[in-house]
C-alpha cells in the first residue's frame, strides 16, 4: 500500500493559474490546460488539477459530489450513507480516456444529489450546513472513500500525474465553465495521491496553492473548533476551510476575511491614521490570531461569483495578473498567461497581501 | 545573425542549440522568436561579443551563471534573471519580476520599467567585479536584502505619485554595497542595517554613467533627472552577525 499524506514527509514549488470570464461566458478546458502545461518544469508529476464553474448547467439546483472509492465495498457503504441523507438524482462513473502517463486511478465517480428536507430539519441546520457535515462524515469515517467536490454546478478533477495529462485523462475540452482554475504539483512535505492533489473544495470553494503555511497547525486547531476536520493533513486543505467558516459561518464580507488572513504587520496598524480603521485592524489580529496565515503562499480561490488571487504578506511566491476585455488571467508566470492571451490589455505583479478580485458581472451572478 | 523560431521548442533542447550555433558556426548574434519561459535562456555563456535578442517572455534564471554575453529582452523578464550572474549585460525592454540579480556577482541588468520583491538579493563584489542593477520604474519590498556588494540604482521614471519608489524592508540584512534612490525616503522604509550616506563626486559621476546607459539603451531622455536628488544608502556595519552565536 502506498503511504497516504501525512505518513511520510518529503521535502522539497507548484503552478497555479486561472482565468474568468466576467460576462459569464463559457469556454473549454483547452485553454487552461495550455497554460498550466507550460509550466511543466514547476510540477514533479505527483499532482495535477483543476476546478470548473458553470459545468452542470442541467443539475445546476443539485449538489454535485465527485467522489473517490477505493474499491466497490466502500464505494456502495458510502452509496447507503448518501441514500440515508439525500435523494440522488443522477449518478455516474466520471468519464475517463485512457492515458499511459496516469496509472492506478480508483473508481472516479459523481453523484448529483437533493438533500432529504427531513433529515436537514431533525438537525435544525440550514442546507449547506447540513451538505458540509455529511462530507466531513464521510471523509472521515468511511475509510477509502474521499469526496474531492462538493459543490453546485461546478466540480473538481484532479489525480496523480502531470496537470495536463490529468485534463487530458478527465476530458476537460467538453466542459464548459466561466471559472477555471488549476494546479500543478510539486509535493513538498508528503507524498502525492489522488485526493492530495489540488484544488482543494468544500461546497462552492476551491483553492489551489503554490507554498507551503506554516501556520498550519495553528489554523487547523481553530477550525476543528467549528467543526472541520482535516482528514489530509495537507496545508492547502486548511485554507478551503478557513474561507467557508469565516465567509459562510461567520457571515464576513470577503473583504474582511481577507484581512484576517493576511492581516496588516502591527508596525503598518500602528501608523494607521483612521482611528476606526485602526480599531478595526486591531481587534482583528486579535479576534482571529488563529486564522492568519502565514509562511509562503500564493493561491487562487474559486468560488460562484468570481475569484480571488492573494500572495502572503512578504510575497515569498510568484503571482502574475493580466486583463484582456472581460476575461482576468492569474497565473505563477507571465509566460504561462501569454501562450493564452497574446495581447493583455493589462499585466501586473500584485504586491504581497494585496487581494485580486475578479467577480461576475452582477447581471450573470 | 541566426534566427530561432522558439515557439514549443522545450527549454532544454532550446538552450542546447543556442550552445551549438554559439560555438559551430561562429555566430555572433542571436534572434530568438516566439519564446514563451523557456527558461535558462544565456546559461553559464562566456561569448563575450555575442548578443542574443529576445522577442516574448523567457522564463526563470535567464543569465544565470553568465560569463560574459549580451542579452536584450523585448518583452517582460520574469524572475531570477541574473542568478549568480558574473559578467556581460542583461536589458529587458518591460518589467521584471522578483528576486532580480540574485547572489549577482559581476556584470550589469538594466531595466526599462518596474521589478518585483527581493531584488539584489545576497549580490556580492569582489575587487573589480562590481554588480550593477538599473530599475527604471519602482521596485517591491526587500530590495538589496542581505546585499553584500554591488550597486542597485532606482531611477522612478513614470511611476504615479500614488506609487512608492521603493517597498518597505529596504537592505534588510545588508552589509555591503550601495542602493541609490531617486527619492528621499523616511528611515521606516528601511530594514535596521541602512542608513543614508554622503554623496562625493565618485557617485555622481557613477550615475551619470548608469543614466546614460539608460538612456541609449531604451531611447529616453532623461536630463530632467537631478543628481542631488538622489539619496544613497549604505550598510551599518559590515559584519553584522558576526556575534550572533557566539555572545551565549
């Protein structure tokens, strides 16, 4: 058996990049393969990934579960729990093309499922809470099975190997979305397997990550606080998590969660002038100490509406943004956006901790 | 002068045949088209009358290692350019990315507009071997860190007024070298180890040097800078760890 993350530590980069379109236009998976696999260098062919907004335009009001089994003893165990807890409405093995690069995939498959009103109302939860609950069950209970996507007319596809063969292996070029991401591995701490390859998804969010936090062990004690469970022992996981609690559970504005986690140095809050703005940064940093994030990192998170692309506050990895019409390219290298984009409108390097967003138009939301 | 079209030719074989037109067929110049990261572009060159044009963004630690060859970017550089780089000149005709000249040990990067963090990292000099790194625009947080020779100039040409020069942490860890700014910028800008420095004719007649250069290089006209205005920044002390272990 191959030692699982968080068993064997390897040390040892990565490549991330994304692209929105605002109008909300759809486009293939080719673009984004392009991209990626031009930074070839940046990955070891341990991981490779992607996430994809808009593709299940016909399940759009369903939860789209992509799961991976071990085997079919776990996968029907899990199929019984998911019978309990939601009505399916679909279900299927996630097509593949065989591809000579990926070897040893486990059973790759999706359900889209309707939560039983029944069951969400004897927990007095509200839906998402209750779909959030029922994937950490299963991640951590049902041993062999790991749900990598749970989100709504979206979904993950990631596996061991090159990112551009593992788009080739999941047929990307007949998905359309408005919102691609992807990642490209470089395992730095533990050995790669399929569910630690990036992005990393809890419903709607997704992120993919170049570095490594150190504050890792301090953000998963504070979350675990609130129910999540960090089955993976991997860093990027944690990151997922912290904007779910702090965006969904904790109901603060994407602007203020990103405070949190790259919150301002206290030598920068001391020289604030605004008082109110002082205050507010201060009991910040105080309130949720935990949840800042700090050691190198650049990531892209995806969500619904839009993307956000941040670097650590001292900026210890690449982040290259560019515009052309309504489509925001993000990348780890300038070169990676151009084999895409010829002629960008614009392109620059955000300084670090400095957030880019690029939401939806509010009329395609 | 050999052109190469570089478009999905991978980085290795790319460099490989710039190797074997450099040294086969006595060519002195280089065109490289269509190149999109290919990355170690100038490698360890020695040709010391050889030029290599680059059209597109080439990848990371460009000139890395390079002995001595001329290599002029249109385009945006990425980062690492000049890793270790001992001799010959680098210009990049757009911006560059971070860590720019790092552990530079000869030789000079003269760039049009802005770089990213960590510029000069750990650059170093040695008798006559001097680093020069020219940023036209602004430079990111932690320029010239750890610097322990060399000079980095920051010229702030079309930056807006909204813009800073130059990031915070400015030559934290230096204990060599020199940093000209064209600004006079607050102590807190600075890591703990700078302090601002005299001018003497030597500097004056450096950057106006540097500022020439510049000005050929990328067809500016720059004589409404005034070398008063810069301000020159030095180390404290030249050793500043020497104690660190050792006082327990």
């Amino acid at each position: 058996m191959i030692n699982k993350e968080g068993k064997v530590k390897i040390p040892s980069g990565c490549a991330i990049t994304g692209i929105i379109d605002k109008n909300g236009n759809k486009f293939n998976g080719e673009d984004i393969i392009k991209s990626i696999a031009l930074m070839h260098e940046r990955s070891n062919g341990l991981g490779g990934g992607f996430a994809a907004y808009g593709i299940y335009p016909e399940y759009k009001d369903f939860y789209a579960l992509h799961i991976f089994f071990d085997d079919f003893n776990i996968k029907i165990q899990t199929e019984d729990y998911i019978k309990k807890n939601f009505d399916i409405i679909n279900s299927e093995s996630i097509p593949t093309k065989k591809n000579p690069k990926i070897y040893d995939p486990p059973l790759i498959w999706r359900y889209f499922l309707n939560p039983k009103k029944d069951n969400i109302e004897k927990k007095e939860i509200d839906e998402k809470e209750f779909v959030f609950k029922c994937v950490m069950e299963i991640n951590k209970n049902f041993k062999g099975a790991y749900i990598f996507s749970s989100g709504k007319n979206m979904g993950v596809f990631k596996g061991v190997g090159y990112p551009e063969d593992i788009g080739k292996f999941f047929l990307l070029d007949t998905y359309e979305a408005y919102i691609w991401t992807a990642h490209g591995r470089f395992p730095t701490n533990t050995p790669g397997w399929w569910g630690g390859a990036h992005p990393f998804t809890l419903l709607n969010w997704s992120v993919v990550h170049n570095g490594e936090i150190s504050s890792y062990d301090a953000n998963r004690r504070f979350v675990e606080m609130y129910g999540y469970i960090c089955t993976l022992k991997t860093d990027t996981e944690v990151i997922t998590f912290l904007f779910d609690m702090l965006i969904r559970k904790h109901n603060i504005p994407l602007k203020k969660a990103i405070k949190i986690v790259v919150a301002p140095f206290w030598d920068d809050i001391e020289k604030e002038i605004d008082p109110s703005l002082k205050k507010e940064l201060k009991s910040i940093r105080s309130v949720y100490a935990s949840a800042l994030i700090n050691g190198p990192f650049s990531i892209i998170l995806g969500f619904e509406d839009g993307i956000l692309a941040l670097n650590d506050r001292i900026k210890l990895r690449p982040l290259v943004v560019a515009t052309k019409d309504a489509k925001t390219y993000i990348s780890s290298e300038e070169s990676a956006i151009r084999v895409i984009c010829n002629n960008p409108d614009k392109v620059w390097m955000p300084a670090g901790g400095e957030p880019i967003i690029a939401l939806l138009k509010k009329e395609y939301r | 002068m050999k052109i190469i079209d570089a478009l999905d030719v991978p980085y290795r074989t790319l460099n490989k045949l710039i190797d074997t037109v450099l040294l086969n067929n006595n060519e002195e110049n280089i065109i490289l088209k269509n190149i999109f990261g290919q990355r170690y572009i100038g490698r360890g060159l020695s040709y010391k009358n050889s030029l290599i044009q680059i059209y597109g963004t080439p990848g990371n630690d460009m000139a890395s290692y390079m002995n001595g060859t001329k290599i002029e970017v249109f385009g945006n550089g990425q980062d690492a350019i000049g890793n270790t780089m001992n001799e010959g000149t680098v210009i990049i005709h757009g911006d560059c990315g971070d860590t720019i000249g790092y552990a530079m040990r000869g030789g000079s990067i003269y760039i049009k507009g802005n770089v990213g963090y960590r510029v000069g990292i750990h650059m170093k000099e040695y008798k006559n071997m001097k680093p020069v790194i020219v940023i036209g625009g602004k430079a990111g947080e932690f320029l010239g860190e750890y610097m322990a020779g060399g000079i980095i100039i920051v010229l702030g040409i079309d930056i807006s007024k909204s813009e800073k020069i130059v990031g915070k942490f400015c030559g934290t860890g230096m204990h060599g070298g020199v940093i000209y700014i064209y600004e006079n910028l607050e102590d807190y800008n600075f890591g703990k180890e700078v302090k601002k420095s005299e001018f003497n004719e030597k500097d004056v007649e450096l950057l106006s040097k540097h500022i020439k250069f510049y000005e050929k290089a990328f067809s500016r006209n720059l004589e409404y800078l005034r070398i008063e205005k810069f301000s020159k920044y030095v180390a404290i002390g030249k050793n500043p760890y020497s104690n660190m272990y050792c006082n327990y």
